[in-house]
C-alpha cells in the first residue's frame, strides 16, 4: 500500500483522469473529494462490499427464481 501524506487541498493523481483532494480534517475524520470519469465507479468501501455480496446473490439464481419479479398480466 502506497502511503502519501497530503494537506487540506491539496491532491494526488490516480492515473491520467481521477484526482483525489482533501477537501477537509476535522479530528479523526478527512473528507475527499474524488473527480473522476463518469464510466468509473467510485464508491466507499462498504457499499462495494455490499454491492459485491448482492451481485454474488444474484448470479445464484435460476431463471425460475425471478418469476416473482414479473408477474403474469
């Protein structure tokens, strides 16, 4: 793991398009500011991890399962 120190204000840059800037330290706690394309997902970590968990549930499914998602007109 890369370790950078950085000052409110003050960025890193993840490759050619995101930019990462601390935007604000209050105690323990930094904001971030992440500016990045459109195509490229950002999220915390614990919604990746949520959204992993619900994409592994969903590939359990049979076809039969998702029934109830349509209903019968």
């Amino acid at each position: 793991m890369l370790v950078l120190s950085r000052q409110r204000d003050e960025s890193i840059m993840i490759g050619d398009q995101i930019v990462v800037t601390v935007v604000d330290v209050r105690g323990d706690k930094v904001r971030l500011g992440i500016k990045a394309p459109a195509k490229i997902p950002v999220h915390r970590n614990e919604i990746y991890e949520a959204i992993q968990r619900e994409n592994l549930e969903a590939a359990k499914l049979k076809p039969a399962d998702t029934k109830s998602f349509h209903p019968q007109a």
